[in-house]
C-alpha cells in the first residue's frame, strides 16, 4: 500500500507501462510466430512476406529499449538464415 502521493502515482505509472510493455511483446511474438509458420510449411513466398512485416515491429522494439539491440540482431540473423535455406531448397 502506497503511503505517498508520489508512490501512488508510480504505481498507476508502472501499470500502464507494464500494459503498453504486454502488448507490444505480444505483438513481436506473433509476428515471430507467424515467420516460423511459415517457414515450417515450406512456404517461401509467405516467410519473406511475414519476415519483412516482423522486422520493422522488432526494431521499433529494440529502440524503445524493450528488447536488447543484440537479441533483435539474433532473432532477425536466425529467421533469415532459415528463410535462405528455405530459398536454395526450393530452387
């Protein structure tokens, strides 16, 4: 229980924060999620479509400060990586 003006307000802060904060993880992880799909049914066209939509979503994430830089630069390199696999396999 806040004893102060100041820490009642922190606390309407944080929650908001932590509200805004949930719903743009959520929003990352699905765009991962959807990228994984459809790099999993082998569909190239779909994976390419659904890594350029999730790119701009993890970099407004990273430097927000939600995220590390380096975690967004892995999670890109990793799904690329496959999404090229997916590209020379298909040829």
């Amino acid at each position: 229980m806040a004893h102060s003006n100041s820490a009642e307000k922190r606390i309407r802060q944080s929650n908001r924060s932590y509200l805004r904060n949930k719903a743009k993880r959520t929003r990352v992880r699905n765009a991962i999620k959807a990228v994984r799909t459809a790099i999993e049914s082998k569909n190239l066209e779909a994976a390419q479509n659904e890594y350029a939509k999730m790119v701009p979503i993890i970099d407004k994430l990273a430097a927000g400060g939600l995220i590390h830089k380096n975690v967004a630069a892995r999670t890109k390199s990793r799904l690329n990586k496959h999404i090229l696999i997916l590209s020379k396999t298909s040829e």
